[in-house]
C-alpha cells in the first residue's frame, strides 16, 4: 500500500494534479476550466505556491496564466515556455526558466527536470509557436516522498536511469495512449524505473483517450512486475 508520508496528491482529471506538502501547495499542469473531469469546486483556486509544467500544448499549461496571478505561484517550465509566458505578462521573478537535469529548490521540494519523449507547442493566433522540448520531473517534497511526475510521453529505455538515479517511490504515468504511452508501455516504464506505486493520469478525458487502469494491471501482472496500480478517481485524494 502507497505510503505517502503524508503528502496529498489529487487527481483533478486529464493530466492535472494537485499535490499538498509542508504547508504547500503544487500544481501539475493545471488544466481546470476546460477540464471535463475537474470537479467544479475545483475549478478557480486561490491557494498556490508552484506550478509545474510538463510542456505547452494547451490541455497542459491550461489555468496557468490565471492562477498565478491569482495565487502568486511560482512556475516552473522549460526555458523557451518560461519565454513564452512572461510574454504572456507572467512576471519574469514568478518563472522558473529550466532545462533537463536541473534540480533546484521551489515551495519547500527539490525539484529535478528530467526527459520526456513527445512534442510542445501551442496555438497562437492560429499559428503553432515552438516551445522547446517536453519534460518530465522528479520531486523530492518536503515529507521526503519522492515522485516522478512523466508528463506526456512514450516509454523510453532511459527511464532506467530515472530509476537509478532519483528512486522515486511513486510514477505518476499517462495511459491514455493516442498521444502518449498506452497501459502496455505505462506497464513497461514501471518496470524500467522499479518504482512500487503508479498512478496512472491522462486517460478517459476524451474517447480517444481510451486506456484504462485495469488494463494496466493487467499488463503489469502478465509481466510479473511488482507495482501497485493506485485507481483515483477525479477529485480523490491518496
């Protein structure tokens, strides 16, 4: 069972995540009011000390803008979508401009940005603007529990070196497939990191997002690894 040393991490739907730790308060690609499975209560949040961003398709940076002037977070993305949002009107002392295996300390958490294999960019003005690579991060909180949070990806043999060199206890996984790993890969990426606990994200958003936990377990079992699939629900709180 996920111990979680009393850090509370919410699934909101999609890709979005809310994560309490020491007195903090984090988002994870906050996609909220154009969130189908966001739960309404959840929608226009004031409370929040940091913003992690994965990469800058829209159904990821979603809520940013707003919520951090509401909230005053800090952001932390890719230097090029750190770019982007400051000419947004983001404060430029709000961002946290970083690049892959850069660790640095942000709301109490050491933060790691590590690789993730997909694409990043977003629509503007009808044009897409390039915003530098996709990422994926591995988060020491305060508590001590550390997750690596995948972003949008496809396995990729290096997850091994995630494994080896962060050991997170938890991989919070996308299993929708279309545009990310599938529940067969998500099973092979456990096994790659060695991680006992997932939580599988970016899945029954849309039909076409139509991997399943259950499937996953299934995967998981098939290949006798290890790894306790943690179901949330959106708006559940492990």
């Amino acid at each position: 069972m996920l111990n979680t040393r009393r850090v509370e991490i919410t699934w909101l739907g999609h890709a979005c995540l809310r994560v309490r730790s020491g007195g903090k308060v984090f988002y994870i690609d906050p996609l909220l009011t154009g969130n189908p499975l966001c739960p309404e209560a959840e929608k226009s949040p004031t409370a929040c000390d940091a913003i992690l961003l994965t990469h800058g398709h829209a159904d990821h940076v979603g809520d940013t803008l707003p919520l951090a002037q509401r909230s005053g977070a800090q952001v932390v993305a890719m230097v090029e979508l750190a770019g982007y949002l400051g000419a947004q009107g983001l404060a430029r002392d709000r961002l946290v401009a970083a690049n892959k295996g850069g660790t640095f300390a942000v709301a109490g958490a050491q933060v790691t940005m590590v690789h993730a294999d997909h694409s990043s960019s977003i629509d503007h003005d009808g044009q897409p603007v390039y915003l530098g690579e996709p990422a994926g991060y591995v988060v020491e909180f305060a508590e001590g529990l550390r997750v690596y949070f995948a972003g949008d990806t496809a396995v990729f043999g290096d997850m091994r070196l995630i494994g080896e060199i962060y050991r997170p206890e938890v991989a919070v996984l996308p299993i929708g497939g279309f545009y990310t790993m599938d529940p067969r890969e998500a099973a092979v990426a456990c096994r790659l990191l060695g991680v006992p606990a997932v939580i599988p994200i970016h899945f029954g958003t849309w039909p076409v997002l139509a991997g399943t936990p259950a499937e996953l377990r299934q995967h998981l079992s098939a290949a006798g690894t290890p790894c306790e699939v943690v179901e949330l629900r959106p708006g559940q709180t492990i």
